[in-house]
C-alpha cells in the first residue's frame, strides 16, 4: 500500500458518479433550526446537485422568512406538508426535527414517494427506527441518514488505510465527542435535546453515535455487545444523560472504549490502532480534517482545507438518487447503531455487558 | 488560576525538600532486565540524593558484569540477597523481578529494616499486595511503587490545573496506553509478561495500569466500580490478555474509558474532560512532557524538554526516606489499583460491572 496514493488526493470525491446533472434535486427542508439555517441551506447554496425547494416549520413566520432568506419556492407548516401541499415543488426531503418526530414525517414523504435524507440519531427508539425503514421500504423511497463522517474525506482515507492493511490488524478503537450544548446549540435548559421523549436520550445518542458509527464504518464490522455509564452532573440534565463512557465488542473481536458528553468543554478525536500501525482523527468530528498516521516509528500529519460536510452529504445523498445506487447509511444501517445505542442505555441500568439483537 | 504561574516552571521538583544529604541513599537493585540497565542506572548515576550500592541478579555471572559497568559495589545472588548478605552496604532495595516474586524480596528487605521502591503493578494478585504492604508497616519500612507518572512534571501541572478549577468539573477521562512487547522488551515468546502466574495478566495489570493510576492522581479519587473486555488476538498471547478496553466509575461520578494493548503499535495518551476545559497529554507515558490545554475558545500546546522520569522517582523516593515523610504511591495506594484491575479482570469473565471493594 502506497500511503502518498491514498493522500495524495485527500478531498477527492471518491464517491461521484454525476457531476452535471439536467435537474438538480430540489429538498423541502423539514425543521428549520439552527443546524438547517446555518450549515444546511449555506451548503445547498454552493451544491451543482442539490437545491432548496421547499422549507418546512411548525412555526408558519419562520418559514416565511427563511424561504425568502434561502431564495426558496414555498413555505409550509407541518400541517400543510403532512397534507401534501405542494410536493410538487420537491424531489427529497430533509428531516432535521426532533428525534421523536421523524417517523411522522418519513411516513408522510415515503407516501408522496419522495426519497429521504433523515439526520442521526434516525430516531428516538429503536421501535420507530425499525418503522421508518420499513416505511421507506415499502414505499421503495430511497432513505439516508445523515451520517456526515462517511463522505468526510479523512475518515474516507482512514477507512482505505485500515482497509488495505496500513495498521496491520485493527484491535482497539478510541473515540470521544463532546460539545456545550448550551454554547453551540442553544441556552435554553428547556430544549428539546434535554426531554427523554423527543431526543431518546442525549450524551450517547446525539454524541456517542459519531465514534460509534465511525467505528463501524472505517472497520467495516458490526457490534455485537457493548456496556456503558451515564452519568450527570448539572441540574439541567434531569431526564436525559449529560455524560457517558462505554465500551463495544465489535464483530472481530475488535473493542471500542468511547466517551460523549452533551454539556462539557468541546473537543473530538478518533483513534484506530492496529498492531503495525495507528491513526488518529483528532480533532475528528466538527468539520475539520486532521489524520494523524503512524507505522513503526515513523509518523506524519495530514492537516488538510477542510471541505463543507454538509455539501459533501447532501450532494453524495443526490448522487445516490441520481444515479439509482443505494447509500451506505440506510435505513438498516441506522438500525444497528440503534440497537447498540438501546443496548448502552440498558447496561448502564443492570450492570452487565448487553448483546445487540442483530 | 494563572496558566502561566503553573507552566512557567514546568519541570521544577516542587516536591524536593533535600537536596545536598551527608549521604546518598545506597541502593541494592533486584532484578537487572532491561529496564534497570538500560533506565535505571543510568538514572542513579546522576543522581545527587541515590547512588548504586549492590546489584542482585538470579544469574551470578550477570550479576558480576553489571556490577563492574555500572561500578557498585557488591554483586549477589537472589539467594545471598535473602540471606541478608552483604546487608550493610545498601540503604533501600529497588525490586524489579517479576510481578509474583515480588512478594518475597519485600519481605527479605523489611527483615532487614530496609525501604522499599518497588516496580508497579506492587505484585501479580491483591492477596500479594496486602502481603507486601502488610510487611513493610509491620517491620516500619518505607514502602513506594514505582509509579513514575506521580514525578512527571506534565503529569504535575496537569493535576494542578485540575485541582485549581481549570477545567472547571472534571466530568470523563480518556486514557491509553500500548506498546510492542516483541519489540520494546524482548522477541521471546517465553518471556515472564506472557506467562499467567508470574505477570498476573499483561495489558490491564502492566500497561492499563497507567491511564487508571494517573486518573487517581490527577482527580485525586478512587475507583469505585469498573468493567472491562479483554481479547487477544495473537498466538503468543495464550495465557494473557493481549488488549483491553475498560470503563471505570470514580467516587465523584467521574467515569473514564481507556484501552491498554501489550503488543500493539505504541501509542499512549490521557485526557480530563471537565466542564469548561480539556487537558491532555499525548504522548503521555514514555517519558516525554506534551500537554495540551484547552478552555472555552482558548488552546495552548506546551511542549518542554523531556526529565529523566526514572531520575525523578527515585529522587523522590530519597527524597521522602531522607526527611521521613510519607510518598504518596505507597502500598495502600498501590492496593486500590490491584483491587480495581481485579474486578476488571472479574468483569471481563463476567459481563458485570464489578464494585471495587475498599
């Protein structure tokens, strides 16, 4: 394996089957908070595959605003969108509400036929997981979910590396992400993030899903039992987990030790170690592209322009529609992460190490 | 808190207390492998509070040639040794044998009313751990364990920073810590670190034992439950656990994930993650000095010239001998880490988060 082969070309778009398409796809943009305001619509505007269509809010101002900020077609409130109005005006749609709500709105686009690009966590539980894939399933929608890491070009690189034998053979996994939800998202101790029923919970499945996915996606392997502890330690995180640190049994024996807070100073970094050789992502999961690799006793530091990864997802998400491939991340991709997820939760109230129904 | 305040004298001894004695405390070193040849020796010989007085070697004629390169004194055997030959001409005993034998040259030192530096892990069971501790306080020996983290001057600040509020609630700690036996101490497939009974397990006991005692350290806590998973995935690791994540809870609801591997690339690292800030060391434990210090916006990488960290703890260990004050790593302090990598070691067997006894 040639290391300058795999770098050399670092933010290519290894996944690109279209480029110039007659249409692009146009999105109704479903929840219109500050991840759709501030890196969704930024994105689209810059994308040759994708374009906003339609914007879609419980709150019937907002909408009208950031159509008319977003150079949009339509404004809809959730009440119009479930009924249908103006599909006519969208391709895809972009599901970016609570986690609890998504299943309501997947069923109403896999009704219309429209494909979906749903954001992580698919769900709150594992039950409405398993209900959106079949949704879409059964509608025969395309579904993604909006794993960012897997178009992010490092973990691309990464994933090639380990791949092709750069650390030898894979054996531990380190992985942390924690950010101050009240600094990057919101000060508002009564968001949604923090309500058991809307997120699902908070640390683990907002957070702990990035090293968790990572894992399974650069290794190409799946878990199959994982333990944790949740913990809390500010009056704001009554009902929902503020921290957790957890370990995962992947398929070859791999494991995983991982830690995710919602409420802590900021940072994230990814670490494959192998027995020839090691690779850091740090920091790994806010947008940025820094790999560190080592072998033996030599090492070397990528630090490369960090692309937009939210154009990087919603153009490879066109990209699969438009040329008929099915995405990495579907919906039984998703499912397992749940399943993983459900299981962490389960351990850190009995104690005991969890299997993951497969 | 200054930053600056504490990092300006980064490797200042801020523990010494003596430093011009009538006379040097005079060591026999038990157990001349790679490590006490080729680090402590060479450490003692610059040394102004220790000096070597006698080496004592189960193989009579190594015995002799150390003695002549690194200019001691008296060379015996481990029998001699017991039989309190030549007893005059060393102060303190330093033991390096393997982890189970521990036991025996502790209690031949504190028959003889000399102190104790003895190699971390203190042995390779709790019942040996208690029996060494037991015999030192019985015959009013001073007793340390090598815990060379405890003088590193990165290890130092980091622990200040914390204690001060920098960081504001340390909430998660991350920690690693790996290396190639075959290559960093010997190819032999025979080697005692690879064998159940003399080493007690290999990457938890031997190597996790870093990231879980510089936890304590830092936090200044102590474990109260843990669990881990132990794989291996090479031949020569039949008897031992060649990798190992692990997860452990502290008394202040603090929890750390860390992973350890015996025979993997080399790699070492530690994190505290508190509320509004971050501090890391990576490397972390092979002797070098890099700490990482984020708060809010701010980063600031510190990157000094690297101490002799052998140089340091036993400086220490004169250093407390010599004014009898007590060292914080001593053999109650080494008991709750054999406690902890025990019920690690019980959780690997069975799935459950295993309490720590006290």
């Amino acid at each position: 394996m040639e290391l300058a082969e795999h770098l050399s070309e670092f933010t290519q778009r290894d996944w690109q089957t279209v480029t110039d398409p007659d249409d692009r796809i146009r999105f109704a943009l479903i929840g219109l908070g500050w991840f759709t305001e501030g890196a969704v619509i930024p994105a689209l505007a810059e994308s040759a595959l994708c374009e906003v269509g339609t914007v879609v809010s419980g709150d019937r101002n907002k909408a009208a605003r950031v159509r008319d900020e977003a150079g949009a077609d339509r404004a809809l409130t959730y009440d119009e969108f479930h009924a249908g109005e103006g599909r006519s005006n969208y391709d895809a749609v972009y599901i970016a509400t609570p986690n609890a709500t998504h299943l309501d709105f997947v069923e109403s686009a896999a009704d219309f036929g429209k494909a979906v690009l749903c954001e992580k966590p698919i769900a709150a539980t594992t039950t409405h997981a398993e209900r959106i894939a079949e949704a879409c399933n059964d509608a025969g929608v395309m579904l993604m979910v909006g794993y960012r890491m897997h178009t992010n070009p490092a973990v691309r690189r990464m994933r090639e590396l380990v791949s092709e034998g750069f650390v030898g053979d894979p054996v531990l996994v380190e992985g942390g992400m924690c950010q101050n939800v009240f600094e990057m998202i919101s000060p508002d101790p009564n968001q949604w993030r923090l309500d058991a029923d809307l997120a699902g919970g908070s640390a683990l499945i907002d957070l702990g899903i990035y090293p968790l996915n990572t894992a399974r996606f650069v290794l190409d392997t799946d878990p199959v039992s994982a333990q944790g502890t949740t913990t809390s330690s500010d009056d704001r995180f009554t009902e929902v987990d503020q921290h957790v640190s957890f370990e995962v049994e992947f398929e070859d024996g791999i494991t995983a030790a991982c830690v995710a807070s919602q409420y802590a100073q900021q940072g994230s970094h990814f670490t494959v170690i192998g027995t020839d050789g090691r690779l850091t992502l740090d920091p790994a999961f806010f947008g940025e592209a820094q790999l560190a690799v080592r072998r033996g006793g030599a090492e070397a530091d990528f630090s490369v322009e960090p692309v937009n990864e939210v154009a990087e997802e919603f153009d490879y998400f066109a990209d699969r529609l438009l040329s008929g491939r099915d995405p990495v991340p579907d919906g039984e991709h998703a499912l397992v992460d749940m399943r993983a997820i459900e299981a962490i939760y389960e351990s850190a109230e009995t104690g005991e190490r969890e299997l993951i129904k497969g």
